[in-house]
C-alpha cells in the first residue's frame, strides 16, 4: 500500500510530538484538598446553590453540529460503511481530501444569539447553564493558551465559552463548562485510517498524512492538523482488505471507552491538564463536567479537581461542582455523580444529576424533519422525578452548526416555561420528602438506558419540600377526576391528617382521607398541560 505524503503511517508509526506544555502554567491553588480520593472524600460538601437550582440547560455546541446528521461525527466520517462515512462521502468529499478540520473551517457560527437563547432558558427554568469547552474534537472552545486549535483562531473566531460565561453571570445565573477532551488521543484514531474496500482502498485519511506546512496560504496556516488529531496511537497497519475488518481493528482498540493516560503520548496529557487548569482558572465555573467514568486520565484528574476545589474557595468562598460518571459509593462524597440518559430508582443520599437531550447530542436536523424530539411533558416528568430523588436534570437543548434552534425546540422550551410558571415552587430550592414518591413504573437504575423507560402515568406521584411544605406531583393527568395518593393515607401517615390541598394554578382541592389514602377531587380546568402539583397542608407532614 502506499502511504501518501510523506509516508507517515504503518503499524509501528510513533506518534509526532505535540506542542502541549510540559508543565501547567501557573501555579497550583493553594487550600485543605489534595490530589487524592480520600481527601477529596474527607472535605467536599456539594454547595447549596446546586442543590437549589434544580435545573440546567446544557449548550453541548460544537463544530460537529454543522453536518446537522448526529453524533460523533468526527469520529464515525472516518469508518467506511457508517452511515456517517456516506453522508460525508455525498455532501463533503473523500476523508482522505476533506476531513473534519474543513468541517471546523466552516462553522462560523452566524446565527448565533446567545442573549435570545438565553431569555428562552431562563424562562424554561434554567438555574444553570453549562458550556461545551472541549469535545472529543479535541478544539477548545475559549481562549486557550495551550492549544491553538481553538474558536478564536479557527471557525466562529468567537470566544464560545466567554460569551456563555458573561451572560450567564450577567443574569445572576450559575455557570458551567464540560470537557470531553480526555478520550480525544482514542476517540480520533479512525482518521488516521483508510478504506479498506472500494476505488480509494487503503489511501490514509486526512490525518495521516496533513502537516503544519500543508496549510501554507490556506485557512489554517500555521497550524499544525497533528495537534488537533492528536497524533497516531493505534494507526490500522496495512493490509486490512475488508470493512468487517476494520471495524474490528478499531472495535478492539480505540473503540474502547479507555480512561487511563495513553503511554505512548504524554504530550497528549500534558497539554490536556495545562488546557483544562487554564479553562477553569480564566472563566472560574462554578460547575466543571468530566466525561467521564470517574476522573480523567488517573492521578492527572484528580490533580485537576483539587486544584479547581482550592481555586473556586480563594476565588468565591465556596465549592464547586465536578461531574463524574459510574462511580464508586465513596466517590460520590467526593464529586457528584452524573447518570448519562440514565435514572435512580431510589432516593440517593448524595445530590446527583441525570444530563439528557431533547434529541441527539449534536444537532441531528432528522429530529426535526420527523418532529421526534423529547417533548416538554416528557422532559417534566423527568424533572419531577429526578428533583423528588435528590437529583437534579441537565437537559441539553442542540444547536444548528449556526447557533440557532429550530421551531420544534423552541415550542418545547416555551411549554417547559408555561409548566414552571405555575409550578416551579414544588422543584427550586426544593428537597426530597421522607419517600420520593409512589406509583407502577419502574425505572432501572443506571446510565444510557433511558430509551427502554415506560411511559408515566397518572398514579406515579412524587414528593418534594419546601419551607415546611409538602408537594405532590402526578406525573399525569388521570382519565378520571379522582386520584389516590397512598403515601399521604392515615396509616402511611401513622395517624397525621391532611388539613387542606391546593392545586398550584387552580385553587382548593376537595379530598378525603382515609387509613388507606388520600383521595382528590380534581377540578374540570387544568391549570397546565401536564404534571399537575398539590401543595399538601397539615400538622408533622414535613
């Protein structure tokens, strides 16, 4: 096979040195956490404004939006056979000419008003909003010190995370950044692929042969693609004659979901731990999203989480947020726990979030074309749920490669704002009852398993606190003007009446209660779409 160029690749290729600085700039923060689980353990407390707060609205933005066709697209344009290959094939060209740095080179952002975008969050009951900073692209999305892939030089030209930040803090709202970035030097190994059938088979991809040189009177001259595809770990070598074959070569090795460092690239971790320490100590989130099981990269995470917990107490006097995913019982009293499009089944005693979308994770325009979106009722049963269980939801909205949204996520926004509008004292500032709640669907505890959930229903309620106030949620209308609430029963209750209900948006409720439960006379109007919420009066409820 001949290696296009000047002949980069091969099975035993060594990855080219990347410009990643050899030490973190700056100093270490000083303050009681070291870079360590027990210390992380022993010291961390999860702040009260996340557990007030509830709800966030996640901007999970980035140049794989512009295709408009998913997720993953960097990744999978690069896997012959994928429906992501073809599409890139028909629309962009052969990856091996047009790969996805000319899909960074497109993305100018132009639509992008991030003020409107933010008055719909707001209304929608957003009390935090998280940035993308870094995807698995491996492009930074602020003013990076370390790294000159980044949106100020390349694409919008814009400081993305910047103008996120300054809003949000304009609006006395709380701000958030996720870095995917760990898993890019894995995550990109397909681009240094070729076919493996078919007129162009084993011509190397774009990133196998593209070099710093190469940009000479183009859009990115100056810059060198190898450090934004990180370099060759687990290259194809030649001679795999099949697409099956491929697939597995991949499948075993960089299609692992691999957490430790890469041995092999050490500037790949240097220049990640120096991006990440300058992200937070430039735009000083209040929450930092990992994804990740864990921490990332070994000891290197847990370096940069003391660092950003000693920071966050010199720069506000409080702790912040870190994310992680699938961890141990006692991580979650060192970081909070995150289940990606994932549920509880029970009332957990450390806060923790669910992050989930509407639709795809990058902006997928067949969610709009077939109107098959999460809907806003949906999207409030999941609220409730998560709220009555200690929890809290990070709901990613996608954007257009042009910073806009459509039609379909806008109307699922503004039926979100009308439910809260009624509703929103039952959920902020809210903690969990003795019991989260009562009903027939069952959930699986756990992370990616939301596609497999049953429907609601009327006879699931929930429970939340506030001020000495108890709240009861039915996550749907019942078909008749009656509904049961056992949990609030005389004998559940050991003996406490209920002195008076409230529907919030409607008014006194007429009900009884007896030994077995508490039984509601509903009102012919609803004050909401769906969801409706009593408040619950009576002496030793709460």
């Amino acid at each position: 096979m001949n290696l296009s160029r000047r002949g980069l690749l091969g099975a035993g290729l060594a990855a080219p040195a990347l410009t990643g600085c050899a030490t973190v700039g700056g100093a270490e923060a000083k303050g009681p956490f070291e870079a360590s689980w027990d210390s992380l353990i022993a010291g961390y407390q999860t702040p009260d404004w996340f557990r007030d707060a509830k709800l966030g609205i996640w901007a999970h933005w980035g140049p794989q939006c512009v295709p408009e066709f998913g997720d993953w697209y960097g990744r999978q344009m690069y896997i012959q056979g994928n429906p992501y290959y073809e599409h890139h094939l028909k629309n962009y060209g052969h990856p091996s000419r047009t790969g996805f740095m000319e899909i960074i080179g497109q993305w100018k952002a132009e639509n992008w008003d991030p003020a409107s975008l933010m008055d719909l969050y707001q209304a929608a009951g957003a009390k935090y909003v998280v940035a993308m900073a870094q995807h698995h692209d491996n492009l930074d999305l602020f003013d990076s010190k370390h790294h000159a892939w980044n949106s100020l030089n390349v694409g919008p030209k814009k400081d993305i995370v910047g103008t996120w930040e300054r809003l949000t803090r304009e609006r006395g709202l709380r701000f958030g950044v996720s870095n995917h970035g760990a898993h890019a030097w894995h995550w990109w190994q397909t681009a240094y692929g070729y076919d493996a059938e078919g007129p162009l088979a084993g011509r190397r991809y774009d990133a196998a042969w593209l070099r710093r040189e190469d940009g000479a009177g183009k859009w990115w001259e100056g810059l060198d693609p190898q450090e934004l595809y990180t370099g060759p770990t687990f290259a194809p070598p030649e001679g795999i004659a099949s697409i099956a074959e491929m697939n597995a070569w991949h499948d075993a090795r960089d299609g692992q979901w691999i957490e430790t460092p890469p041995e092999s690239n050490p500037a790949f971790v240097r220049s990640w731990v120096a991006r990440q320490k300058d992200l937070v100590d430039r735009y000083r989130p209040d929450m930092v999203y990992f994804d990740n099981y864990g921490l990332p990269l070994g000891q290197h995470g847990l370096d940069a989480t003391a660092h950003y917990y000693n920071a966050s107490l010199g720069w506000r006097g409080e702790l912040p947020v870190v994310n992680g995913k699938r961890l141990e019982p006692a991580q979650r009293k060192g970081i909070v726990e995150t289940f990606e499009r994932g549920f509880t089944d029970s009332l957990m005693p450390e806060p923790w979030q669910t992050d989930t979308c509407i639709g795809d994770w990058h902006y997928n325009r067949s969610r709009f074309t077939d109107h098959s979106y999460v809907p806003a009722k949906a999207v409030v049963q999941r609220l409730c749920d998560v709220v009555s269980k200690n929890g809290n939801l990070l709901l990613n909205i996608p954007m257009r490669g042009d910073g806009s949204i459509d039609d379909d996520e806008r109307h699922i926004l503004a039926d979100m704002a009308a439910w809260i509008a009624v509703n929103g004292e039952a959920i902020f500032e809210s903690r969990p009852w003795r019991s989260y709640g009562e009903g027939p669907t069952q959930v699986v505890q756990g992370m990616q398993n939301e596609g497999g959930a049953r429907p609601w229903t009327a006879q699931d309620i929930r429970f939340t606190t506030k001020g000495g106030q108890l709240y009861a949620i039915a996550l749907d209308w019942p078909e008749s003007r009656t509904l049961a609430i056992r949990s609030l029963g005389k004998a559940a209750l050991e003996g406490r009446s209920v002195e008076r209900v409230e529907l919030l948006g409607g008014g006194e409720v007429r009900f009884t209660q007896t030994g077995e439960a508490l039984t509601l006379e509903l009102p012919e109007r609803r004050p909401t779409a769906f969801a409706p919420v009593f408040r619950v009066h009576g002496r030793g409820l709460v």
